[in-house]
C-alpha cells in the first residue's frame, strides 16, 4: 500500500496529470500493482509529465525506449529503494527486482522470465497499436496542456493535435481491430477457469494487462464495451485487480 511519508524505502516515480494527483499511465500502474500485491510499503514522487527527462537524468538513468528518429524518450516510472541506493527505470526490470528483493512476498513471476518478456512485448504491442483512442480522454496536469500536446506531436511527427484524434469510420476501424487483436491476446486465458491467467490467483502478466486496462478504462469513451469482449475477459480482470490498487 502507497505511503506519503518520508520513511518508505520505496519511491515510486509516477506522472502527474491531475489535482488532486493520482495514478493514470498503463507502465506506473504495472508497478502499483506489483508494489501492493507484494504487500510492499512505498512513497509516491509524482512528476509532471513535462519534467520527466529531467528527473531521469538527474536520478541518472539512461532512457530504456527510443523514438522511431533514434532520439531517447524518457519515461516513467522509476523504482528508487533508499536502503541500498538502487534505481530501476523500466516497469518490467522493477517487477523483477521487487521479486529479487522481496522473496518471501507472493511471487510475481512462476515462470521463466524470457516467456514473461515475450509476453509483455506483444501485450505491449496489442496496446500500443489501439493506444489512439485514447487520445481524447487523455488528461494534462493544469497549466500544462499546450506545451504537453506540442510535446507529443512532435514525438508523432505531426503538426497538430487533431491528427491524434480519431473520430466516426476512422475510430471505429481502430476499434475494430483492437477488439481482434485482444481477442487473440484472449488464447491466452482459454486454459484457465479465471479471471487472471494462472486461475484465482494473479501474477505480473495479469498486471501488465491491468495497466493497460487501467489506462483505457480512464481515457477511452468505449471503455464499457471493452469490458464485455471475449465473455468479459476484460471487466473480470480489470475488476479482481481491484485489491492491488492501493492508495496514493
């Protein structure tokens, strides 16, 4: 459970995009469950989403995700245990620290770790192709919106906001083939009685899912559609994660 004192070994970086803060973005929200499923205590530092490069660097850390030109895109979040003075900048690497770290806490991973990276990657993949509807519930910290829309343009190469919008045939192409690319991602669960993958219990590929879960149910206008695919394989694993949320 997130603590807000000083005391906590565990920092977790986190983007701030609202006031009050509260957690928002798919990778952060991997962690957050990862920490409370651990029963790990943690402090949030929130960021705003302009000064993540400079945080990174300042903890330095070298950016682990790269824009398509070659040019470093500095993400959240960012695990930093004050016992041992150990940083750890990428949500999948934090999860297996926290396993390392923490043994005799629920396991995150009962596998190999070569099948839990594979699986974050075309989870991340499925996401990342439907990530476009999400863009016009996407919130901005007060004050900021301007510059953080220009900011992401130029990562997208595109001279305005509205070319991230996606509306009428356009959005419901996206949608449709989001909702058969998750469909396929579906295969994965035909093995278990549900609602994670490994049955009753969750582990790290439940809450990959989940923060990808997490950040469309807050951003994507079709979110209770989503929740009904694949015999609402979708609802029932965003709502068992529900005790890992925790508090911010």
């Amino acid at each position: 459970m997130a603590s807000h004192t000083s005391v906590s070994a565990i920092r977790l970086y986190d983007i701030v995009v609202s006031s009050p803060a509260k957690p928002y973005s798919p990778n952060p929200w991997k962690v957050r469950y990862a920490l409370n499923f651990k029963g790990v205590q943690f402090a949030t530092e929130w960021v705003a989403q302009l000064d993540i490069p400079a945080t990174r660097k300042r903890l330095g850390l070298d950016p682990v995700r790269f824009l398509a030109n070659g040019e470093p895109l500095h993400t959240l979040p960012v695990l930093q245990d004050v016992s041992n003075d150990k940083l750890v900048g990428d949500s999948f690497d934090i999860a297996v620290y926290l396993d390392e770290q923490y043994p005799d806490a629920p396991r995150l991973f009962h596998h190999s770790l070569g099948l839990y990276a594979a699986f974050n990657a075309h989870i991340n993949s499925i996401f990342t192709n439907g990530v476009i509807l999400c863009t016009q519930g996407v919130s901005f910290k007060p004050g900021t919106e301007a510059q953080c829309k220009a900011e992401f343009c130029r990562r997208a190469n595109v001279q305005a906001w509205e070319q991230l919008v996606v509306t009428g045939e356009a959005r419901q192409g996206v949608l449709d083939a989001f909702k058969v690319a998750l469909g396929d991602a579906a295969k994965y669960f035909r093995f278990s009685e549900g609602p994670f993958l490994g049955g009753k219990a969750p582990d790290y590929a439940d809450m990959i899912i989940g923060g990808w879960l997490m950040f469309f149910s807050l951003t994507v206008a079709e979110w209770e559609d989503i929740r009904t695919w694949d015999n609402g394989l979708w609802g029932k694993l965003h709502d068992g994660l529900e005790p890992y949320r925790g508090t911010w």
